[in-house]
C-alpha cells in the first residue's frame, strides 16, 4: 500500500528496540535504510518513544542487558528517521475500532495499526501473534529478518 505523497511505514516499538540494541539485526537495519532510501517516510504515534523506553528498562529490570547497553541503545534511538504522530480524535477512535476488532483489553498496538491504516502503508512488527491476528498483508513481521523469515 502506497500513500498519495510516496510509500509511508510505520514501525512498531519492538522493531524500534531491535534495531537499536539486537545485535542480529544488520538485516532489519538494511530493510529499513533501503526503503527509506527508496523514498519511504517512516512513521509511528508518539506513544513509540514511551514503549521502545519501556522495553528497555523491563530488559534492565530482568537482567537481559546491562545498564551501559540500555543507555547506549537507546541513544540510537535519535538516530531512526522516525516521524511521530499524535493522535488526533479520529485516530484514537480508529485505533479503539481495532481494538474491538481485535478483542484486546489494550489499546497499544492499535494506535500503529490505525496509523498505518490512514497512512495507507505498512506496519512493521516484532510481534507475529499480532501480525496472526490481523491477517493483513500490509502487517509484516520484521523481526526475524536474521533467520531468512519476515
């Protein structure tokens, strides 16, 4: 899917947070350079910076990665040419819409789908349940791009 003004993507905060602190993802971080290259504006509701942070501190908290490597990454997180958009009423009415449709108690990962919707574009997530569970082609899980899958 294609928006009017290039092709738009919007990237869920699990792709945000392997492609700043997943060693295996040299493969998602071509993906995302090659379609920025080829035009593609990247996008994501402002709630992505609070969730990617999130993320971070939860792999602190259970000793997944240190201290020092969470800062660092996150540093990266400056360096995505991500623009976030704030939900206006018409997307936050959207992304309740997928929720419902999606028989979910929370809203998150409806605010990145309602986005891609209205942008015409394709989400990207780490998260295959949800990618299962919409069964859109334009939801495409990025997150094993290492293994060969999408």
């Amino acid at each position: 899917m294609t928006s009017s003004q290039g092709s738009s993507l919007v990237i869920d905060a699990g792709i945000g947070f392997a492609l700043c602190a997943e060693p295996g993802s040299s493969n998602l971080r071509h993906a995302l350079s090659a379609a920025v290259e080829n035009g593609t504006l990247v996008y994501a509701p402002t709630l992505w910076h609070f969730e990617v942070t999130s993320i971070f501190t939860k792999a602190v908290h259970f000793q997944q990665m240190n201290e020092a490597m969470a800062r660092q990454a996150m540093q990266l997180m400056g360096e995505i040419q991500i623009e976030l958009i704030h939900p206006d009423s018409e997307l936050i009415i959207q992304a309740f819409n997928w929720t419902r449709r999606l028989n979910r108690a929370a809203a998150y990962d409806s605010f990145y789908l309602a986005l891609a919707q209205r942008l015409s574009g394709d989400l990207w997530t780490a998260d295959k349940r949800l990618v299962n569970a919409v069964d859109e082609t334009w939801v495409r899980c990025m997150g094993n791009l290492e293994s060969g899958e999408e």
